[in-house]
C-alpha cells in the first residue's frame, strides 16, 4: 500500500514539475520578440514623450491691456498642458516636449507669430496699427512659439505700438 502510494506521489510531482516547466517556457515564448515584425519593433521604439509636472508663466497685452485667463473656456483643456481657474496666468506642463503653440492651440484663440485673435474674436496682426512680440525670460524670441515649454518660463506676448521701458513693465507683470 505505502509503495504504491509513494509512486503515486512521485507521478504528482513529476506531472506538476512537467506543468510548471511547460507554463514557464510560453510565459517566455509570448514576451520575446517576433523576428519578422516590424511592428511590434517599430511601437517599441518610437519615442513616447515622458510625463512631467511643472510650471511656467505667461502674459498677453494687447495695446496695454493685460488679458487674465479667468473665464472657464479656457481652463483644463488639455493633458500636457493647461491652465487652473486658480492661476489663470500659469501653465500646468504635464508633458514633455509640449511647446508654446501646443499649449496655445489648445485654447479657444488664435496665435501665429503674426497674429493674435482672442477669444472675443478681437484681431490684433503686426502691421500699421502696432506690432506683435514675444519675450522668454525677458529675452525677445521672434520663434517663441515653437519653443519647448521649460520649467519657470516666463512668456510675455504683446501687441501695439509700446516703448522699450513699456515692455519691460510688462515682462514685469508675467506671474
């Protein structure tokens, strides 16, 4: 009686030893790479931007006006990038490599290095009536737009006709 008992014992635990060898080399053979697929290759490969959390700063004047960012239409519009009804003026930045414009393409407005349309749908391009500029950190940046985003950037966008000393004071203002 032991004796076959013990041989049955013995099967179970080769059985189960067999079973868990087998388990564990599928596990294998499903993650490996297929040699021939390019797309698995090409989807493991491709450059996913890293996810981020910082903030930067901005302003809009037009003809001396600051705009603040208060009204609901423009909060929380995007994942990478947006703005809380608590900083209207500030950029929550969730996602790497998200450049000005993207942000600003998210918002119900217009922006191009020549003109900006507001929300209001007020029109203001560079031309007789003034002139539209951009500043990062204080520094003029004809491409600003197409700028990445950076931790504490502070961006002014202005419109009109204003003095050196004028623009200084509103690079002053951006939060």
């Amino acid at each position: 009686m032991y004796k076959v008992l013990g041989i049955l014992v013995i099967g179970i635990l080769i059985l189960l030893t067999g079973l868990i060898f087998f388990l564990n080399s599928s596990m294998v053979a499903q993650t490996a790479t297929p040699k021939n697929s390019t797309s698995v290759i090409s989807t493991l490969e491709s450059p996913v931007a890293p996810f981020t959390d910082f903030q930067a700063s901005f302003a809009v004047f037009t003809n001396g006006t600051f705009r603040v960012f208060s009204a609901p239409m423009y909060h929380n519009l995007s994942q990478a990038a947006y703005i809380e009804s608590s900083h209207p003026n500030r950029v929550q930045v969730k996602k790497s490599g998200t450049t000005w414009n993207d942000f600003f393409s998210t918002l119900p407005f217009e922006l191009t290095a020549d003109c900006l349309t507001t929300g209001t749908k007020e029109v203001f391009c560079s031309g007789s009536k003034g002139l539209l500029q951009f500043y990062i950190n204080g520094v003029k940046n004809v491409n600003a737009l197409t700028q990445e985003i950076k931790e504490n950037d502070k961006l002014l966008v202005t419109f009109g006709n204003e003095s050196d000393k004028k623009i200084n004071q509103q690079i002053d203002r951006v939060p």
